[in-house]
C-alpha cells in the first residue's frame, strides 16, 4: 500500500489539538487496511520526520436507531495516534 493511500485525512478535534500541544502526538484517519508499520512509514515518507509509536483505534460499523427501529448504518473507521520524536513537528497542523 503506498504513502499517500494510507493516510485519509488529519483528525483535529479537542482531543487531538490537546496530545500535539502535552504530548507531541498527532492524529490520522487512515485506510481501514493499514497496520502500524504502514503508518509509521506513510507519517516519515509524507512528512520527513521522525516516529517513534504509533497507536491504532479501530472502530465498528454501527446500525443508527430511531424509536427502536434501524434506520441507517455508521461505517466504521481506524483512527492513528502518532508519537513523533522529541524536537520533531508536522507544519500542517501548526495555526489548527
């Protein structure tokens, strides 16, 4: 799987605007697919910097209800938490 397939879109939310500024970590959705590998090397090929781990959330797709009938579904998704060595930052998220 190429660099520019894995990684769909930056996550920014509360959460994740919060971990760049503690703990130097940053967010990805990515391809439902890709392993932890896959990500560290689509982050440094992409982004030119330095990864140390990366943590992967996936998520279950899930039937929408409304008055105890089915009335749509939410797909699933895989989220990544990317740890980036100390002194290293993602231009990109920089003025989020």
């Amino acid at each position: 799987m190429e660099s520019t397939q894995v990684l769909l879109r930056p996550l920014i939310s509360e959460k994740s605007t919060g971990l760049k500024e503690l703990g130097n970590q940053v967010a990805f959705y990515v391809h439902t697919a890709a392993n932890k590998i896959d990500v560290q090397r689509a982050v440094e090929d992409v982004f030119n910097v330095k990864v140390t781990a990366v943590n992967i959330v996936n998520y279950r797709p899930r039937t929408r209800k409304k008055f105890g009938r089915a009335v749509g579904k939410m797909s699933g998704y895989k989220k990544a938490y990317v740890s980036l060595a100390a002194g290293e930052k993602i231009d990109f998220f920089e003025g989020v």
